[in-house]
C-alpha cells in the first residue's frame, strides 16, 4: 500500500531544522534542534522524514530501540499536510524497520485525549497496555501507552 504523494527515506542532519520546526508547531514541550541532532546521530534512534513530490518534509518521525524492544518517540506532521497519509507511511516504516531488525515489540506514549493519533496506532495493530498519570505537561494530561507485538519477520502492513 502507498501513501501517496510522500517519499519516506532516514533523516539526515541537514534535515534537522525542518524536524525541530515540526517539533515546535506540533508539541507544547518540543526536543531542542541540538537534542534532536544528538539523537540523530545516536546509533539507538531512527528518524525517518515524510517528503512532498517537491522535497518539502511533511512530517517526521523516531523511533529508538533497545535489544529487541522499540519505542515510538514521536510523530509529527505539519498542519498543512495532516490527513494525506504521511502519518500512516511513517508508521508502517517504522513496522517494518522494527520487522527487518527483528525486534519483537514497539511501544508508544500518546495524550489520551490524542483520538486521533491513537486510531492510527490501532490502525496499525498497536493496543492500549495502560496509562501514565500526569506524563504530559502543557496542558497536564495523562497518557495512554500503546504496545504492538511483532508476531513474525514480515508483518502485513
């Protein structure tokens, strides 16, 4: 399945200022462009950039992994492009990343007033596992982790 019109490749450092800009338009406490940038550079993280039929990165998103346990750190797309399928193309890589690494879980915290980011992660197998009080900050607000298993080597997605 394609999500057209987005090309999803790994980040690269030139593309950092456009993710930490994604950062301060989508979340009330953004990671800094030089947070970013070290983790970018971290062999334990994968970002991956959703582009535009032009080059312009739509979105973005991480993911960092331990042994065989992932973690969704964020996914952000610009308010322009919302709706188009960017955020689906960079789940489904981050899926098929954790697959090709044969990881056996992915793992995400998301505001649990977040409906429709959590109907995206569902979308993609992901399960409500629990709750952590008070996690988010600005507005303060719980969040909802979500857990998807790997079952094989190559899931449908």
């Amino acid at each position: 399945m394609k999500d057209e019109p987005f090309k999803i490749s790994v980040a690269v450092s030139d593309d950092i200022p456009r993710i930490a800009e994604l950062e301060r338009l989508c979340f009330s406490e953004p990671w800094s462009e030089q947070s970013l940038l070290s983790c970018c550079k971290n062999p334990e993280y994968i970002f991956f950039t959703a582009k535009d039929e032009i080059g312009n990165i739509a979105g973005y998103c991480s993911m960092r992994y331990v042994l065989d346990e992932a973690e969704i750190c964020n996914v952000a797309i610009g308010a322009e492009y919302r709706r188009m399928g960017a955020a689906s193309a960079l789940v489904r890589e981050i899926i098929k990343t954790a697959c090709e690494l044969r990881l056996k879980s992915i793992s995400l915290e998301v505001r649990k007033s977040n409906a429709a980011a959590i109907a995206l992660y569902e979308k993609f197998g992901f399960k409500k596992s629990g709750e952590r009080r008070g996690f988010y900050e600005r507005p303060r607000e719980d969040a909802v982790i979500m857990i998807k298993q790997i079952e094989k080597k190559t899931e449908e997605i």
